[in-house]
C-alpha cells in the first residue's frame, strides 16, 4: 500500500511539472508568440470591431526588425496602461504631415497669430485656420516611430499623442482570424496580416 511519503512526492512532482508548465507557457507568450483579442474600429476594415484574435510576434518587442506599414502592438504614451493596435506610417528621420482636420500641434494658435498682418489697418489671417494645419509638420526623432489606425475617421494615435517610442512596441500582428466566420468557407476568417506598403510608393 502506497506511504503518505510516496504521495507527498507525486505531490510535489505535478506541483513541479505544473510550475514548470506556467513558467515555460509565460516566457514563450512574453517572448516569442502570443494570442491576443482586438477590439474598436480604429483598424476597420483590417480589423474587425470584435471578436478578432490575432498572433503578435513578440520577437519584434521594442520596435526590433519593425517596417512602415508593419501592424504593431504597444501600449499608449501617454496611458502607459492601456495598450493600442495601430500601424506603423513613419520611421525614424521621416517627415511627417499631421493630418490637416485635427488641430493637435501645441500652440498652433500662436502661430497662427504670428502670421497676421495688417491690411489698410485690419489683422487678416496670411491664411485661414485650415490652410494653417496644412503646414504642420513633424520629423520622427531616432527611437520613435509615427503610427496611425486605418480606420483615419475614429483612431487616436500620433495625430493625437505625438510620435511612439520603440521601447513602448510589445509585438507585431502577424496573423488574425475572425472568430463568428470560423466555419464559413467563403470567407477568409484566417488571415496574414501583410504588409501592403511599397518602397516605390513611399
């Protein structure tokens, strides 16, 4: 008849292997692959809304080996607890055109204000206010990068919070499938996520 030692022992080894098992199952989701839900339609129509999954490459964390157009995972600069799913539309040293429908550039007004002149003893904007937001530009500093969401009508990204620093990416989309499509076989539920930026049209 088995002891209470022998049990004690088959005890603490499943304690070990299941230890191991949760060790082994964190490193890997942390450092190489991990499965990841989405949700918002800041990336319509590349995501969907809800009830997408997809597998983030966590051996780019850090902006390691990232692309322009590359779809990226990292968590929100100025919400370091949240985290955002957005795709990568500058690199370091790209000149950057901030979209001309959101006035965000701190002190924008300013400027404005410094380009009036005076005409027969009237202040008259050189330009409008809209024509002003076509001028603002920003240049990607070493170590950041400029993302945005595809769905350009409802993201908030750099237009909003400025550059992403590399340091903050988590890991690149390589793969999503939409969960209610799972048994459709006239839709490509499972998917690549791939770049369609080209060089030649950068």
């Amino acid at each position: 008849m088995p002891s209470i030692l022998y049990f004690a022992k088959e005890g603490g080894r499943v304690i070990s292997y299941a230890v191991r098992a949760v060790a082994f199952f964190h490193m890997f989701s942390m450092n190489a692959f991990e499965l990841s839900s989405t949700s918002g339609d800041s990336m319509l129509p590349t995501l969907h809304v809800s009830d997408d999954y997809a597998i983030v490459d966590k051996r780019h964390k850090y902006g390691r080996n990232v692309h322009m157009g590359d779809v990226i995972v990292a968590r929100k600069p100025n919400s370091p607890e949240s985290w955002v799913c957005k795709r990568i539309t500058g690199m370091p040293g790209d000149i950057i055109l901030i979209d001309p429908s959101r006035n965000t550039l701190k002190g924008l007004r300013d400027q404005v204000a410094e380009n009036t002149t005076k005409i027969e003893g009237q202040e008259e904007l050189e330009r409008s206010n809209l024509n002003a937001n076509f001028n603002n530009y920003v240049i990607v500093p070493e170590g950041h990068c400029w993302v945005t969401g595809d769905n350009l009508t409802d993201s908030i990204d750099s237009r909003t919070y400025s550059v992403l620093p590399m340091g903050l990416i988590c890991g690149k989309l390589i793969r999503a499938w939409y969960v209610p499509r799972i048994l459709s076989f006239k839709d490509q539920y499972f998917r690549q996520m791939d770049n369609t930026y080209c060089e030649e049209n950068w």
